[in-house]
C-alpha cells in the first residue's frame, strides 16, 4: 500500500486507517443490494457483530447506513416519548450531544457530570439514580473529547438494580474497550464505522436488547421513519438468515468491507488470548505503549486518573510555549493528529487516535511518536525522540504474559 507512505498518517480518534483486506473488499463496482455475495457479507458482519459485542441470541444486531451520530439518535428516538425521564452520565462533548438528542425527543434529561478529564464516580451515578428513579441511563463509553473512560458495563449493573435501562455510546470504543452485552445489562451498545472497528466511516452498528425492543413495541406512537427498530429488524433477520429484503438502500460497499474488518479482530491473538479478548488486551497494551512514550516527550495527559484513560486515544497538554499551531506543525510531519473538543478546555491540548487496526502495525505506531516528537522539536522544544521511540518499542514487544 503505496499510498500510505506518501500521504500523512492519520492518527485521529476516527476515521483511522484501515487495513488493505478492507480497502480492496470495500473497492469496486457497487453490488446491488440483493446481490448473492452482498447478502453473504451482510449476514456475515451481523454474525460477526454478536461475537465482538458478547451479545445473546435474543439480542438485535443492526448494521445501517449512517454515522455514530445516527447511532445515538436511533438509540433515543426508539426509547424517548415525551416526559420520559432519562439520566446522561456527562463526560464531555458527545455526552452534550446526546443531552441535546434527547431533548429533541421530548425526554427530561438530567446531566450528571463532571470536570473535563475526569470520570463521573459510580457512587455519584448511585445517587443519581436513587434520585431521578430514571427510565434509562445513557453513558459514553470513551469521551472523545477527553479520552476518559467510564466503566460502562458497571454503570449498566447499578441501573439496572435501579429497574433503569442503559444505552452505551461505544463510538470510540467498540472493538477496542471489553465490554459484553452477554449479562443483560447494558440494553443497546452502539457505534460507527469509522472508529475501532477500522471500516470507513458510513455505516452506524448497533445491538440492541430484547427489553429495549419490547419497549419501543410499547411506544403508542412510532420514531421517525427511517429509525425505527421495527422496520429495520425484519431486513436484519432476513440477512443472518442468507435471504433477500429491502427496506432503505444499504451502503453496499461498505457492507461488502464490513465482515473483512470484523474477522481481522475476531482473527487477532495476544498474549494468549484469542478474538474480541486479544484486540481489547492489544490495544490496552498499545495505549500503555503510548503513555511510556508520551512520558519520555514530557507530554502529559489531560485525564488526571490512568485508570480512567481510555485505551483508544490520548488527550495530550500543549506543552509550555506551544498551543493549537503545533497540530500543523506535526502535520508537517507526516502525521495527522486532532486538536482539542471540549470547548472549556479546547485550546490547551490534542489528541492522538490508536485503536483497531493500527495497533497491530508497529511501524504505523512508530511513526506517529517521531511525528508528535519531531513536531514538538520543530515547535522549539528540545525533546530527545530517539529515546522515546526506543522506549515505546521495548514497551510494545514486551507482550504481557
Ligand atoms: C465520533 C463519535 C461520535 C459521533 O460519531 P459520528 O460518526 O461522527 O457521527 C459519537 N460519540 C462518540 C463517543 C464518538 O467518538
């Protein structure tokens, strides 16, 4: 693949770079939707979507065209009525996103947040349910505005002792952070393409709960059209079962790519671990990889706790005399990276994606620590890159047992 050489590396929290099994299942002539070999691949990625979520049978696995932000509005628009009370785990910028989604659809949101770059504390989440006695729970996974990471799953166990519902926004996690739909708990687990699972960007996944769509049979009045879980889970069934429906035109190079995507982390090994397990310990390993180097280029992070950093980025201080211009100047360098998201607090960091395929590329890795380090040099600091990518490397190849 050329082309990656020449062109800068992109190392934003999504889109990512994807591998060249993907790109050639995704390039080509557009198959129709009732294709033999597209019906193939669509039932493939739903197969596929159960085991990366952990989800049981009588979960819904939905694969639509559209974006994480679709996901979220889906994921409201099938639960939401008017006057429904809904608490929102606020961690930062699509945490704001989904208050404001939710207030759309009529639903009394409560906001529970906290200071950028730290997590909410579970016994503040407890309170707050006691409280609120809310319907259901939205939590962002990975904020990536802030890279903090909310325990998603125990989140999900404390609402549901509390009779609450709870909907994950795993956009920047899916594929990349453990979490199992398998205990009931969390009711819908949703991302987009883009992210971790290394597709491009165009297609929202979500899996869905049997209560969550027994709430939306419920509904006196049906979500938007193009929304709805009901229309949208015949055609599902109809693909895992190999046959032909139609109800919205899918993406269908996407769904062509998505299956290749999805058996590249089912297929992955680490540290003796195998599938979804392995590629969630790999990018855990990755990210600490990072932290090494990122020590070693005086860089420090945003989140305050290491506990509470998500493995699939880092959200990185501006050094002292340097500000926004330094995501150029690493530009400059090769290599893509992401200025700062939450508005309280945008112009004083950036951010680094490594998630999905990438972390099984050492070299891509390398290159976007000599691409931060060297633009921190560029940018008058006097940072020894060398070191940092020895030590990154010696980090990386030394495999957790
Ligand atoms: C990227 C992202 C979104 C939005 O997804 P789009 O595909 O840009 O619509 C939502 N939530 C989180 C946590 C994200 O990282």
């Amino acid at each position: 693949m050329p082309e990656l050489d020449l062109r800068p590396l992109l190392m934003i929290p999504g889109p990512v770079e994807i591998s060249p099994e993907v790109r050639a299942a995704h390039d080509g002539p557009p198959p129709g939707h009732l294709a033999p070999s597209l019906i193939e691949a669509y039932g493939l990625a739903l197969e596929r979507m159960r085991t990366i979520w952990d989800a049981p049978p009588s979960a819904q696995p939905f694969l639509i065209a559209g974006s994480g932000t679709l996901a979220m509005d889906m994921a409201a628009a099938n639960l939401v009525e008017k006057g429904s009370r809904v608490l929102v785990i606020n961690t930062g910028y699509f945490s704001d996103r989904m208050v404001e989604i939710l207030r759309r659809y009529g639903a009394e949101v409560t906001s529970l947040g906290a200071e950028p770059g730290y997590a909410v504390p579970l016994s503040a989440v407890e309170i707050a349910l006691q409280r609120e006695s809310p319907q259901a729970v939205f939590v962002t996974h990975v904020d990536t505005s802030t890279g903090v990471r909310m325990p998603a799953q125990e989140v999900a166990r404390l609402a549901r002792t509390h009779g609450a519902m709870t909907v994950v926004d795993g956009v920047c996690a899916t594929g990349a952070e453990a979490l199992s739909m398998a205990s009931g708990d969390v009711d819908v687990y949703l991302t987009g393409s883009q992210k971790a699972l290394s597709l491009p960007s165009g297609l929202a996944l979500l899996v869905v709960s049997e209560r969550m769509l027994e709430a939306r049979r419920k509904r006196s009045a049906p979500p938007p059209y193009y929304l709805d879980y009901l229309a949208w889970q015949p055609i599902m069934q109809a693909y895992e079962e190999r046959g032909k429906a139609y109800f919205a035109t899918p993406a269908t190079n996407l769904v062509q790519a998505a299956p290749v995507a999805m058996a590249h982390i089912l297929s992955d090994e680490f540290a003796g671990l195998k599938g979804i397990n392995a590629r969630t310990a790999r990018n855990k390993h990755v990210a600490a990889a990072f932290s090494v180097a990122w020590q070693h280029l005086e860089l420090s992070s945003i989140c305050a706790h290491p506990e509470d950093r998500g493995v699939t980025m880092s959200a990185l201080k501006y050094p002292a005399r340097t500000g926004p211009e330094l995501v150029n100047v690493i530009r400059a360098q090769g290599l893509v990276v992401a200025g700062g998201l939450h508005p309280k607090i945008k112009s004083t960091y950036f951010r680094v994606g490594h998630m999905g395929w990438m972390t099984t590329q050492p070299d891509l890795l390398v290159k976007a620590v000599r691409g931060v380090g060297d633009g921190l040099n560029a940018a008058g600091a006097s940072v020894n890159v060398d070191k940092a990518v020895e030590a990154f490397k010696a980090y990386l190849e030394s495999v957790p047992a």
